[in-house]
C-alpha cells in the first residue's frame, strides 16, 4: 500500500519508523510520503492560512498550498502506472469532526486499498473549495476520530494508519490474532492474562488454566458480552 501524507507537521510522522509500521515499511509493505505543506507556498513567509471570509475567530488553511500538494500526489499516482485506473487513484482522507465516524469496518475497508492520502487540516479547518476540487480528481472523505476536537489532524492521521496498517496483510506476525479483537465481531474484547498464575493476591479465573478449550471459549464470549454490556450496551443488539 502506498500511503501519502500532506501535513504542516511532517516530523510528526517520524514514529511510523518504528514497531510494526516500521518493519512493514522495510519489507516494503507500506510506501509512505510524508509532505510538508509549506513546501507548496510561493512566499517568503511560506504562508498557509488566512482569515476567514465571513469573519470569525481564527484562521482558515488557503486553497492554494492544497492544492498543489494535491495535484502532485495525484500526478505522481498516475505517473507511477502506464494507464492509471480508478482502482490506482488514491482515496483522499481528510481528518474532520464534521465526517463520518472512523471504525473497525473502516479500517479493514480502506485496508485493501493500494493508495490512501491524508491531509492534516489545522486552525479552523481547510477552504471548503479544497474538498469539492479534490473530489474532481479522486475519491474524497470526511473522517472524525469520535465527538470531540483535536488542535490538528496528524494524531487523527496517526491513529488510521495504526488500524489500517495493522489489517494490510504480513504486517502482522500471527494473522489469527487479529481476530479476537475488539470490534471484529461486534463485541469488545475478553481480558486477558499472562504468567504467573497469581500476581498479588489476584489469581487468574481457573477456567483458563483447565486445558478446556470448549469451556475457555465460552468463558471468554460470556466474558465478551459482560464488557460489552456494561461498556458499549449500543453494540449489542447485533447480539441479541
């Protein structure tokens, strides 16, 4: 997968050299760009916002330095192909607490994508012009984390390329264990436990240490829809 960053921040992204991503990006995995959106600026003080038309507090990222950022992710893209299809195209993701809400089923759906193309807003936002020009030339969505709001988009960014990435085949060592998570059938995941046996006074539950794999499984669903009951009750009329 090839995935492309535009952002004011570029070092933010320095700990994709790490863990998992990291190693994924060696084997080459992931192809990552990281671009500094400064870079698309035409003037000594490499200036990206302005005051928004209207009035109001703060300032609005211009069009411009998008723009152009944009265009050469894209051209790049179709470039790289000697007939660049739609399937080639990145799908353009702008973190947005006015988009659709980020999920596990998301995830696994942008996951199978050969590009993706995130863009860091900061301040009050982009130029909305940015989002229907972008829209001509690619696939383009609106992606919030949850109901609250960041100084700027890279943590957002950080944290869907951590779930995605993590989906792609290979970069996870042992695939089976994507599969007990949390959300990957609807409910949260089981707790979990780990030598020693007994860990100050706390013992783990005997059932896991009875060598019954029929009754472990059962206890750990059973233990799945207390959690979820008791944490997220919205999850579970799928399961009921």
């Amino acid at each position: 997968m090839r995935i492309d960053i535009v952002s004011i921040f570029p070092s933010f992204f320095d700990v994709l050299d790490i863990s998992l991503l990291g190693r994924a990006r060696e084997a080459g995995l992931i192809e990552l760009g990281i671009h500094d959106l400064r870079d698309f600026t035409h003037d000594r003080h490499r200036k990206v916002d302005d005051t928004p038309f209207g009035g109001g507090a703060g300032m609005v990222m211009k069009p411009e330095p998008w723009g152009e950022a944009l265009d050469s992710i894209l051209d790049a893209a179709a470039a790289s192909t000697a007939e660049a299809s739609a399937a080639e195209t990145p799908i353009i993701i702008f973190p947005s607490p006015a988009g659709e809400v980020f999920s596990q089923e998301m995830a696994r759906e942008l996951a199978l994508k050969p590009a993706l193309a995130f863009g860091c807003g900061r301040y009050e936002g982009i130029d909305q012009r940015v989002y229907e020009y972008a829209a001509t030339r690619a696939e383009v969505r609106l992606v919030s984390l949850g109901d609250y709001v960041l100084n700027g988009g890279e943590v957002a960014v950080m944290a869907m390329i951590e779930a995605i990435g993590r989906l792609i085949p290979g970069v996870v060592g042992n695939p089976d264990s994507l599969v007990e998570e949390s959300h990957e059938d609807g409910l949260l995941e089981y707790p979990s436990y780990t030598k020693p046996a007994e860990w100050r006074g706390r013992e783990v539950p005997p059932v896991l240490t009875s060598g019954n794999h029929k009754a472990i499984a059962l206890w750990r669903h059973e233990q799945q829809i207390e959690r979820t009951r008791r944490v997220r009750p919205d999850l579970l009329p799928l399961h009921e």
